[in-house]
C-alpha cells in the first residue's frame, strides 16, 4: 500500500503534475538545505576520503538535474503567473549550471594533477610577495608544462663570488630534496627552476633542481613505508 502511494506519487513528480509550489520550496529549498547541512556537519568528521567527497558531488548533481527537470515539467504546467515560472526555471537552470561546474571542478582538482597543481599556485600567487627570511622576497611563481618557475628578490648577500655561488647553489637544491613537498614535485619529474634578482631587478643566480639532483636515495623513504606498511606496521 505504502509503496503503491510512493509509486503514484513519483509518477505525478514526473510527468508535472505536483504543484510548483511544492517542487520550489520542498523538493529544491528544503532539501538543498538539508544537504548543504549534512555536508557541514558529515565533512567535520570525515577525514577527507576525496573518493567518497566525489561521490557525494556527483549525487547532488544527479539531484540538480533531478529538481531541474521535474521542475520544468511542473512550470508548464502552472496556471499562475508566468514570472513565477519563469523565475523557477531561471533558478534551476543556475543551480544546474553551478553543480556541473563544481563537480567538473572538483574532479580536476583531484584526479588531474596538472590542474591540481596549476590552481594551488594560482591561489598561492594571491599573497605575493611574501618574506621568506631576512634576505629574500618570494616575488613570482608560475608553472610551465613541467617546470615550476620561483623568482626571489635577494637583500644583503653578495653573489659575486663563485665558491659562494656554489654554496648558495648548494644549500638551495639541498632544501629542495629535504622538503616533502617540493621533493613529491620532483618525483614526479618536474624541474624546479629559481630565479634570484637583486634590488635592481638583475639577475643573480638561476637553480635548476631535477630528481637526479637529490640522488639515488630519493625514494628511500618510500620503500622503507612499503616495507612498513607490508608488515602491518
């Protein structure tokens, strides 16, 4: 009995036959509330599973052409104002638009490295230029196919030296290979290219760091959390 009213009550959603009323408030607002509540509260305590985040995405976007459709199909129906249904549609035809491009988004961000990385730079450029120490100003960072471009402004230090050059060359690619994160960049054989100016503007210095600049014992550590994690440790 129950099933057989979920059964009718379906059908009349999808051919239009429930008021537009109904579909805009309870079955768009209400429920897209709800979500986005859900969302808040689920991913506070979730430890960021991007497939399951994913997944989530992707259902609030087979919901959005759900709502999109069966309000469309209930708006040609209304017998009332025509701005009232044309502002329905308009609204669901936006809130389509802007799940698409939020799912398309983040499947990019997470599956497409290249983006992946390209955005985090972009959004990183935003708070250019940034003091890194006492004798350097990060001013630019840009990415070129596989080379990630950094340009520093350098106070206080005299380069004119070539052992000094060597040392500085040195301590720089060093760094690099002990960074997790700039060391993840290299693995995946992206050239680390910086670029040092002084006040002027002139150029100092240009380092080029590759994998092979780290050494064979780049994927040391690797091996030692395989190792790990084969014996359940």
């Amino acid at each position: 009995m129950i099933l057989e009213r979920i059964r009718i009550y379906l059908s009349k959603l999808i051919n239009g036959d429930v008021p537009l009323v109904v579909i805009f408030w309870l079955w768009f607002i209400f429920i897209s509330v709800c979500i986005e509540t859900f969302m808040q509260v689920g991913f506070q305590f979730n430890n960021k599973n991007i497939y399951l985040e994913l997944f989530v995405y992707f259902l609030i976007l087979v919901y959005s052409i759900f709502i999109f459709f069966i309000t469309f199909k209930s708006a040609n129906k209304y017998q009332g104002s025509k701005f009232w249904s044309f502002s329905a549609k308009t609204i669901v035809t936006l809130n389509l638009f802007f799940s698409i491009a939020f799912f398309v988004e983040t499947y990019k961000y997470y599956f497409l490295e290249d983006y992946y990385i390209e955005k985090d730079i972009e959004d990183f450029k935003q708070n250019l230029p940034i003091q890194v120490d006492l004798n350097s100003v990060l001013i630019d960072i840009y990415k070129k196919e596989k080379s990630i471009f950094y340009k520093y402004t350098l106070f206080g230090i005299d380069l004119s030296n070539e052992k000094t050059k060597n040392m500085f060359t040195k301590q720089v690619k060093d760094s690099l290979c002990e960074s997790e994160t700039t060391l993840a960049l290299l693995k995946k054989d992206y050239i680390l290219a910086y670029k040092y100016t002084n006040e002027n503007d002139e150029e100092l210095l240009d380092i080029q760091t590759k994998k092979e600049d780290c050494g064979e014992s780049i994927y040391d550590l690797d091996i030692v959390n395989s190792l790990l994690k084969q014996q359940g440790v």
